[in-house]
C-alpha cells in the first residue's frame, strides 16, 4: 500500500509564491532528500499541528468551526502585507 493511498491525497492546492520562498522550499526539500510537494506538505502538517488545528501524529483530526469561538488572530493572513513585513496602518 502507498502512502498517498494511507494519508488519502487525492486534492491538489497550487500556489503562487515569490522566486525566493520558492528557492528556499526547493533547497529544503532537497535537503531532506524529499519533493517539492512533500516539503510544503510537511510545513503545512506542522502548522496546523502547533496552531492547534490537527492534532496526532499518524490519525488527523480537525477541529470544526463550531469547535472554535472565534479564528485565532495568527490565522488570519493581511493581503496587504508583504511577506516579513507588518502591515502598513
């Protein structure tokens, strides 16, 4: 059995980013002798794990909305910031 038959990957997210978060990504990945995919991938799981959205490390279980009162402020993306920068007031 494969993992992506295991974790059930059947989506697919694609994303625009700028040449040097993609650098970044690619030598990390490469680091760990892994995909670009399975890299960002791996950043996401982590994410959510320590922001408290997915919890365990083998079974994912994800909070609902109705689990929440309100969205964390760190979850909550400024479009009008730039990445590394606080938002202009």
């Amino acid at each position: 059995m494969q993992n992506s038959e295991i974790m059930g990957k059947e989506e697919n997210i694609a994303f625009r980013t700028s040449p040097e978060i993609k650098k970044i990504l690619e030598r990390l990945a490469k680091e760990g002798y892994r995909s670009l995919s399975q890299q960002c991938e791996m950043i996401v799981i982590s994410w959510l794990k320590n922001h408290g959205y997915m919890a365990g490390d083998k079974e994912a279980i994800f909070e609902t909305p109705s689990q929440r009162e309100e969205m964390p402020s760190h979850a909550v993306h400024d479009g009008g910031a730039k990445y590394g920068q606080e938002p202009e007031e």
